[in-house]
C-alpha cells in the first residue's frame, strides 16, 4: 500500500469508528440441526498435539487386546473415562536410518516431522505448523502452544530447525494473552472499533514496505529468517484487520471470569498437574472462542525432569537408574510418573469434552495427535513406541480402538493425521518413516 | 564407537606452524606491519544477528532510563559450542513471538509519551498538543530511530515515520483511553514509535562489510557495524550515542579511533553488565530459570537461594577480575566471595543484611567457585549430588571440552546397579566404571564430581552421606587430590581453563563458533593473555582491536551484497 493510499484508509475509517454496535446474542448462529454455522459452514475442524517424555514401561502400558472395548493396563487405568475418544496405537517404531538414534529427540521429530533428524540438526516443521500453514490464518493466533512444565525450552514445535516455537509457561501469562485486555468477546452486546489500531495498522504497513530493501542487505539464509520475520508482522496485521472486525457470536464461548493465580513454578508431579489443568482449560476456551484453530501442550519434555516429592531423582534420571522392583517387577517411580503423566493427558482430553459445541461437545470437532520419544522407559528405545489420537475431527474419525502398528513407523499415525485435516500431500516422511497410506481403521 | 572425549579445543601449536609457513609461502604476510605481532586473518562472516531480550531490554534503558518498564521474554536459543550467543546468528523468530514483541513495543511506547515521561522523553515541545507537529515529530524520530536502527535513518525513513505521526495525531486526538482523551501529538508519536519498536531493524542486528582502504583486497565491517559488534560485545547493549558519533564521523576508523573507542567502553560502568552477561551465558546460568530443589530434602534451599547463587557467582567474577583486575584462573582458588541471608543458610555462616564481602577461613573446605553454591547445585538432582553432571560440567563449561552422550539403545541395567542402597556415590557410580561401555566417558567425569562429594546437591557441607564417610579423592588430567580445594588448584593449573575462556570470548564476541581459520589467531590471544597475567580487561582489548574482530571474510554471497548495496546507491 502506499504513502497515500494508508492517508487515504486512516482518513477514510477513523472517523467512522466509534460508533456502537448493539448486536442481539441468540444461539441462531446455527442451523437448525445445530452442526454446522449458519451460513452453511460445517464446524472448523481444528488440530492440536500433547506430548510428554519418556514413554511407559512395556506390558504395564500396552493393552494385550486390540481393537474397541480393548483391556486398559495398569499404566493406562485412568484411560477409563476418555477410552471411547481416543485411539491408541502402539508397537509403532521411529526408523532412525543413516542418521543416529539421537536419545530422546529421534523418537519424537519422527512422530511429528515424519523424518529422523541428523547429528546436531534440529526438527523440520512439525505437524502442527503444516496444518497452521492451511487453516491457522483465520484466526487471531495462528496457533497456541504452552508446557505445563514451567520451562520455556520445553516444546515439541517448531517452525525450522533453529526456531522453536516457544510455549507459554505461566498460567496467569497465557490468560492474559487470551483474555485480555486485547480479547474481542464475540458475545459481546457491543462492538467500537479502536481508531489506535487502526493507526497502529498503518504504522505496521509502511514498516512492511521496506520489507524489499532490507532483504537486499543480508545474505540468503538471512534472507529466510527475515522473512520468517515479516510472516510474524503480516500475522500481526491480520490480527489487527481482526479487532476491526464484529466477530460472529459463538455459544460454547465462555471466557474465563478472573485471571488464574500461578503455582509454584516447580517440577513436582502435583504442580505440573495443577499448571496443566488450568493451561488446558485456557487453551480448550481459546479454541471454543474461535481464537486459533491449532494448538499444542507439553506435560513433560522428553528429558523429562518431573520430581516426585520425596523422591531423589526427576523422572528422566529415575528411568535410568531406578533398579528394577524384584517383587513387583518393573521401575516403581518410572511407572508412578507415566501414570502421572497419563492422568493429564485424560485431564486433557476431558476439557476439550467438557465445552458443549453444536449438537456435541468441542472434542467432536478437533483432532488430537499425543506423542513420547521413546517406547519403553528404561531403555529408551525407539522401537515399541505409542502415538495417541483424541477427537473424532469433524465425525471423519472412528475413535476407541487399539491399533497395532506391527513395527511400522510412528508417522504413519502423523500422515493420517495431516490427510484428514485436509493436508492434501500424497506423502509424509523420508526414508523407511515415508508414510503414504492412511490408517483407515479409525476413517469412518 | 569411540567414547573418547572430542575437544573442541584445537591442537594450537602444531596447527599454527603450519599455518604460518603456507602463509608466508603465500606472501600475505607482506601486509602486515613487522611491529604487528597478531597473525594475519580472513576475519569472521557478517552475521544477522537476533537481539537477546536482555540486549532489546539494556538498549530501551539507555535510551529512556531505567524508568521505563522493559520487561521482555524471547524465545530460549539452543546452546551452540557452549554459548547461547553463538546461536543468534540462526535463530529464527516465531508469529508468536512477533505478537510477544508487538505487545512490549506497545506498553513500552505508552509509557514513555504517558504525561508523567513526555516531557522529559520527548526532548522537543509541539506547538500544540491536539494536532500534528512535524519538525517536532521528525526531531524525536531521527534522535530515537537513530539509537534504535543503530544508524542514522534516511531522510525518506524520517518523511515516512513523521507522515504517520502527523496523520495519526491527527486522527487520534480526542479518542478515548481508559478513560481519558488522547492527545493528539503524542498519541500519534506513540503508534509510531511502537512500530519502530518492532521494526525487524531492531530486533536483528545486521552487520554488513565494505572494502578496506588500507587493502582494496579486503573487506571490514562498515562502521556502524563495527560500533555495534563492539557495543553488544562488551556492553551488551546498542552503541550510545557517542559511539555512534564515532562511527558517523568516521573517528572510529581513522587511525587510533578504535583505540579510543574500545579504551573508553572498557573503563565505563557499563563494562560490568556486558561481562556480567558473558559469564552469565558461559557457566550455563540460565538453567536458574528452571532450578529448583526438592522441598523434603533441601527445605533450606528456596528459590531466593538460587537467584542469590547466581548473583554471588557473578559479583565473585567481576570483582576478581575488573574491580581487583586478579588473574582469571585464581578465581577457582579464591576465598574471597560476597553473601547474602539466604546463602548464609546454605554456608552455615553468620548472615548480614543485604550483600556483603565476605572470605571463607583459611582452613574452611571452600575456596573458589566450584565450592560455590552456583555450581554445586546447578549440576545436582533435585534431590542428591550428581558425580557425573558436576564432572561433566567443568569440562564442557570451564574446560571447552565436550563429553559425549551415552550411546543410544545401550542396556542400562548394565549401570542400574542392583542394590540402590549404597550409602555412598563413590558406591553407586562404581559400576559406571566396571562397565566397559559406560568407563570412556565416565573416567574423564565422575573422579572430578567425586572429589565435591563433601556437598550436597543444595550446596551444603557434609562429610557423611547415610552414616558413612564421605571419600572426596579425585583427579583431573594426572592431578590427584583430597577434596575440592585439590581440584580447585589443579583445575587453575590446567592449560585448557584460560584457553578456554579466550575460545568463549573470541566467540561471543564475533557471534560464532570459532572457524578453523580462527585457530591462529586464537593462539595469538592465548599468548597475549598468559602474558598479560590472564587479566580480563585485556583479553577483552586485544580481541576487540584485533584484525579478526573487524575483518569480513571474502564470499561469494558477500560479493553480491556490497554489488546490489553499490547499485542501489
């Protein structure tokens, strides 16, 4: 835009704003059956991933049947109220190939990237951002990720090697970027439209102008992160074009009344649950509010340094160390933190089934990709791995079944998921994790 | 697989006799000066560096004073080589991440025009607040956008910016916030100036080169570049307002200007918080972000602790090594530290109020900062000591040596030991080195974390662990000893610890790993420094002045850049 056209817009929209909007707040945004909008839309269907660290401990984890109404083990007990939302796969392996079995990093970039990453190279895009990539423009983030660990390092997205996408990590921090003082309740019984950001909107356009000029002074590969750079600004500006915009009503929204307050900012098991309970529940209202449609939440890092109170060593250290319970069998604290870790992710998957949508609940609507980095805990293999996946996607996925991947590569699980998020890529991967076939036992 | 440890450390000697010979057999040594003892050198890659957020955060204070509320949060960057700052020259920023700076741009730009900072912030005065002022506007632009850019704008920069000012001051006055009516002059001086705030000017520091003078051949950083490269050096912060003069005026490359340049910030006050900074990143002080103990095993080690470690540690160095101008490698000798309440817990001395001065008795089992608790419990678990991490960690911290992972897919009930109930750590880590596959590694670690087993993952003293006495012998590199005080000795006798800090320096001065072609210059300041004393102050000179620090390699994507800047101009 140029010098003039901006005078022209600020001249033109400024001085028409102010003006209130009274706007009636009935449920008739939907249709009659209540499925879809009202202008004839279906519901959005929106992604999100969980991840936590370090896998479970072999029989204590994987169910002996599979299929539906599957046996829950002892690791996966608290699966009881969410098993018919979710499919579990297991036996799944993340091929490594000519590059090395990096501890802890191979399994999990290969479940969300689909390639096994070289010596001292980060991640590729993860999934999450390729589905952003496609429907994470509509709306006010292009997508929302938090750990519930505190630690702003903990994230299993990234946008390239060398940018990881950073998650929120305080509760009271994320609130405030959701319901802030810049949140557009789109149940609002008024709307004004605020001249600054209008202003701000233009400031920002004539800054993009020398988007041209300022490549022609760095070198290629700088080239790439500026313009990295200016997709964050041009997310900015659509921001802005958003908070001139009347928002549609949406029932299921309810924005939290009052900031929550944070918890200590430790790694005991009983903190982290507590931070991942109120990030989840923020994060699954972000998503009724139609505020981003792509969302991401770590429990545990893979190195998972979850401290059991009491307990000399975090999880991770625990997983190496802890000898071998001879009465029982297996690691006691290794299991107690899976178990743990296990819990959350049912706490996860129940807010999202908590918000009522349409005819249904807001899990009907999303689809939910959980991974680890590693199969069984004490040996931190990358073979026998789990892939989770929650949500029916819009009613395109069967949910409740225990699938055998018969040692074929986690990604199969990530290629299933782009496709029915409409990912339309005839492959997913490279070398043996090169995914081209859909899991269609959970199509319905 | 070998499981030997890799130093990232260069075999100096052999590789800079052989360098030196090609060179010469090259005749490129016939530029330099026979007076000139620094080896010659292709110098560094321009870099497009992000700003850290403690960088955004210093440079807004010394722009608008320490009034204004900076708090910012980036995107953590892996460590590279040792340092967070060698990764800045890759690292990307993510969408949220622009909408985390939009939202610091804007509190900060409210802040500095509210009525209370106007007057004083906004040097000139509009002739009327409730409309634009154009002179006034392009007055505060060119000053501010100037420390900002880290250069003058261009007149076309300033129309630009002015012309939203005006239009902006235009349209806001009257509007309402929070209650109030806006001001149309600096509402509009605000939207802009918040824009500027996260102008990607701002946020990345982008070096660029131009042709040497002195040798048609060569290229250097461009001026500004160089007062930046100089400023975030040493400063950790944008050149001030007298460097730039420098840089515009051309003081800062005539002769003796860097001189000067680098004389002056190396005796301001603002040298503690740029090597506060480096050493900050050096000993991995970000883990503090993330430290916490377990609260049934250490009670007395709280969060004020781990703040107050970190503090004690940086307030050691930079009194040793600027207020005392002391040889680096004492400082792992030292007894002379600073305590505050809640670390006087931890020391099991008597507390003052606030930080004071403070040495340990001759005959106290502490002295220097392995025995502090910065150390001892950044490379502990939660809930006990660690051998191995501590070992670890004066390696690849304090050595430049680097440790390798345990191999993957490796049967760890071979290290599981069966009976957990070992009173001891010299116990438990025995099977680490019975194990042929887990002894390589374990070797080079655990008899440096076995000779600090006298304190405990908090820090604490203690000559017991479950009823049984503590056996604190170990060794380092042929040096054996009775505790930590023998490690501390041996380790500021080790060649590789000044080594180290000079490879540290060098790259997070020029923002990379050093490159092979460093290796001679390296050797260089290793000389200057050991003859030096190994005091800091000087390191921080001779790498500043030196031809690697402003020299820009030739390459082909370089070539194309100064082609289209020439072209353009």
């Amino acid at each position: 835009m140029s010098k003039w056209n901006r005078r022209q817009v600020l001249k033109g929209m400024v001085k028409g704003v102010g003006v209130t909007v009274a706007l009636p707040f009935l449920d008739y945004f939907l249709n009659g059956n209540g499925t879809a909008l009202a202008s004839g839309a279906p519901m959005p269907v929106r992604f999100g991933t969980w991840g936590y660290g370090l896998g479970g401990t072999g029989k204590l984890f994987v169910p002996q049947q599979t299929g539906p109404n599957y046996d829950l083990p002892e690791e996966l007990s608290s699966w009881a109220p969410i098993q018919n939302d979710v499919n579990l796969f297991t036996n799944g392996h993340a091929f490594p190939d000519a590059s090395p079995n990096r501890n802890h990093y191979t399994g999990w970039v290969v479940s969300r990237t689909g390639v096994a990453p070289d010596a001292g190279a980060g991640p590729s895009e993860t999934i999450d951002l390729t589905i952003a990539k496609k429907i994470g423009g509509a709306t006010r983030f292009n997508n929302l990720t938090a750990t519930a660990t505190a630690d702003a390092r903990d994230t299993y997205s990234y946008y390239n090697a060398s940018t990881p996408n950073e998650p929120e990590w305080s509760p009271l921090a994320f609130y405030k970027r959701l319901f802030g003082l810049d949140f557009q309740d789109p149940n609002a019984d008024e709307f004004e439209r605020d001249a600054r950001v209008i202003a701000r909107q233009s400031v920002l356009s004539a800054i993009m102008d020398q988007e041209r000029s300022l490549m022609k002074t760095v070198g290629v590969a700088d080239r790439e992160r500026l313009d990295q750079y200016f997709t964050g600004l041009r997310q900015l500006e659509r921001q802005f074009e958003q908070r001139l915009t009347k928002p549609e009503p949406i029932a299921s929204c309810v924005p939290p009344g009052q900031a929550p307050v944070d918890v200590a900012m430790d790694q005991s098991t009983e903190s982290v649950k507590i931070r991942h309970q109120m990030m989840a529940e923020l994060m699954a209202m972000a998503v009724a509010c139609d505020q981003t449609r792509v969302f991401n939440m770590t429990y545990s890092a893979a190195f998972a340094s979850t401290i059991r109170t009491g307990y000399e060593k975090p999880h991770h250290t625990c997983t190496h160390e802890e000898p071998v319970d001879e009465k029982l069998g297996y690691q006691e604290n290794a299991s107690f933190f899976t178990r743990r870790a296990m819990e959350s992710w049912v706490d996860f998957v129940e807010v999202f089934k908590k918000i009522p949508e349409g005819d249904g609940t807001l899990l009907d609507n999303v689809l939910i990709l959980g991974t680890t980095d590693v199969g069984y805990a004490r040996t931190h293999s990358v073979d026998g791995m789990s892939v989770f996946l929650a949500g029916r996607a819009g009613g395109t996925v069967k949910s409740g079944h225990h699938i055998d991947l018969n040692g074929g590569s986690v990604a199969q699980v990530g290629y299933t998921a782009l496709r029915l998020m409409g990912v339309d890529t005839p492959s997913w991967g490279t070398l043996s994790n090169e995914s081209s076939d859909v899991i269609s036992d959970v199509l319905v | 697989m070998s499981l030997g440890m890799k130093r990232s450390t260069p075999k100096l000697g052999q590789w800079f006799r052989g360098a030196a010979l090609s060179l010469l057999t090259l005749g490129v040594l016939a530029s330099c000066s026979p007076a000139d003892p620094e080896p010659e050198s292709s110098g560094t890659l321009p870099l497009t560096k992000l700003i850290t957020a403690e960088q955004y955060s210093n440079s807004l204070a010394y722009i608008f004073g320490s009034g204004i509320d900076t708090q910012v949060q980036f995107a953590p960057v892996a460590r590279n080589e040792g340092l967070l700052a060698n990764s800045l020259a890759t690292a990307g920023v993510s969408v949220g991440q622009v909408q985390t700076i939009q939202s610091v741009a804007s509190s900060v730009a409210r802040q500095v025009m509210n009525v209370e900072n106007r007057n004083h912030l906004v040097a000139c005065r509009p002739e009327a607040i409730d409309g634009a002022d154009e002179t006034c506007a392009a007055d505060f632009i060119s000053k501010i956008g100037r420390l900002l850019f880290r250069r003058a704008l261009t007149d076309n920069e300033i129309a630009t910016f002015v012309e939203q000012a005006s239009v902006s001051a235009q349209e806001l006055d009257g509007e309402e916030l929070d209650g109030d009516k806006l001001d149309g002059f600096y509402a509009g001086l605000e939207v802009v100036l918040e824009g500027l705030l996260l102008h990607p000017e701002v946020l990345f520091i982008v070096e660029t080169a131009e042709q040497d003078p002195n040798n048609p051949e060569q290229l250097r950083l461009d001026a500004y570049s160089l007062a930046s490269r100089l400023s975030f050096f040493l400063w950790n912060a944008s050149p001030d307002d007298e460097l730039l003069a420098a840089a515009e005026s051309g003081e800062l490359q005539s002769p003796g200007g860097v001189e000067r340049a680098v004389d002056r910030m190396l005796e301001s006050p603002r040298l503690v918080e740029g090597m506060r900074a480096f050493f900050d990143d050096m000993l991995v002080f970000n883990e503090f972000k993330t430290l916490a103990k377990d609260a049934t095993i250490y009670p007395e080690f709280t969060s004020v602790t781990a703040q107050d470690a970190r503090e004690q540690t940086l307030r050691t160095i930079i009194d040793h090594t600027l207020n005392k101008d002391q040889d680096y490698r004492d400082l792992f000798t030292s007894r002379s530290t600073f305590m505050s309440p809640a670390l006087a817990i931890i020391y099991g001395v008597p507390a003052q109020p606030g930080w004071a001065p403070y040495t340990f008795a001759e005959d106290s089992p502490r002295a220097g900062l392995l025995t502090q608790v910065s150390f001892l419990a950044l490379t502990s678990h939660p809930g006990r000591s660690s051998v191995t991490l501590r070992g670890m960690a004066l390696r690849e911290r304090l050595l430049c040596q680097t440790v390798p992972e345990p191999p993957p897919g490796i049967d760890f009930s071979v290290v599981s030991n069966p009976d957990a109930h070992y009173p001891t750590q010299r116990q438990r880590v025995a099977a680490h080195l019975e194990t042929p596959s887990c002894a390589g590694c374990h070797r080079i670690t655990d008899p440096i974390g076995l000779s600090l087993e006298q304190f405990d993952g908090a820090g604490g003293y203690r000559l017991t662990e479950n009823g049984a006495t503590i056996d604190a012998t170990g060794g380092l590199d042929g040096f054996e000893f009775d505790g930590a005080i023998g490690l501390g000795e041996a380790l500021s006798q080790n060649p590789e610890l000044p080594r180290c800090l000079v490879q540290r320096v060098y790259s997070y001065a020029t923002g990379g790993p050093p490159e092979i072609e460093a290796r001679a210059a390296l050797d260089y300041f290793n000389e200057e420094f050991a003859a030096d004393g190994y005091k800091l102050r000087n390191l921080l000179r001779t790498i500043a002045l030196s031809k690697s620090f402003t020299l820009i390699q030739q390459s082909a994507d370089e070539e194309e850049r100064l082609l289209a800047t020439n072209s353009s101009q």
